[in-house]
C-alpha cells in the first residue's frame, strides 16, 4: 500500500495555500507566534527552513499551527495530529487512516524489517553520492493495522 492511499491527508504546495483556519476555512486569523530553523539559504528556490506558526481563528476559536518546509504546507493540532497537508519534516506527525478513520503513527525499523529501537538514524551515501537511508519509514494505523512505507 502506498502512503498516500493509508491517509486521508493530502499535500498542499505553499504557492496555492493562504493560511486559513483547517476546520472552518475562515481566514480571519490571530497570530500567537512562530519559528523557523536556520539553514543556509541563497533566497533562489524552494527555501529549505522549517517554518512553524501559531493561530488561533476567529470564526471558530479552534488554534493550530501552519507549517512550511522546500514549499509544502501542513496544519497540525496541539498534539501534533495533522489536520490538513502532509508532513515532510522528522517532527512527529499523526494522520488519520482513510481505511477505518483510526490514528496512523510513524516509526521506524531496520532494513529486514524489524523494529529500530536505536536513538539515531543513518544514512550512507552509494557509488554516485546520494545518500541511502539505513532505515526504513513506516506509517502503521492504530486502529485496524494498514501500515505502508514512505
């Protein structure tokens, strides 16, 4: 199963969203705060930060936080459950399953399939350079059991 096919969440590119509160649509908003990580950045493509900023809407009350990273946006509730957009950060992020509507959780397992219960990740770079995880990625519903990996 593919990933997008476990969730009900799909990606939204920056360029074609405008922050907005993900339970009402409403864009009457109050902004409580923010961050971004510090990478080097030359301003000439997708900007490679993570960028975090906290809302709360005025139409319904309910507080958020939008998140931008390389020109893809998420929202996320206080508890880190995704409720618009996907992830593309290491954060931790929950996603509803599209199966049986139950949590889907992230973890990660060694190449044969097992579970990771290290403290870090690796990655090892092949003949031509590029980097290959040593892991694997594998979002598992908590609810009925559908994982698929990422």
């Amino acid at each position: 199963m593919e990933f997008l096919d476990l969730i009900t969440q799909r990606p939204i590119v920056l360029q074609d969203d405008k922050a907005a509160c993900p339970h009402c649509q409403c864009e009457d908003l109050t902004y409580h705060g923010g961050w971004s990580t510090s990478l080097g950045w030359a301003g000439t493509g997708a900007d490679p930060n993570h960028r975090v900023t906290e809302y709360s809407c005025r139409g319904c009350g309910e507080r958020f936080t939008r998140e931008v990273k390389s020109d893809n946006v998420w929202y996320v509730d206080a508890q880190k459950k995704c409720l618009k957009g996907v992830s593309n950060c290491f954060e931790r992020c929950d996603y509803t399953c599209a199966s049986c509507g139950g949590t889907v959780t992230r973890e990660y397992r060694n190449l044969d399939g097992s579970p990771h219960h290290g403290v870090g990740l690796s990655s090892v770079a092949d003949a031509s350079g590029k980097l290959v995880p040593q892991y694997l990625e594998v979002y598992v519903c908590r609810g009925c059991g559908l994982e698929a990996q990422r």
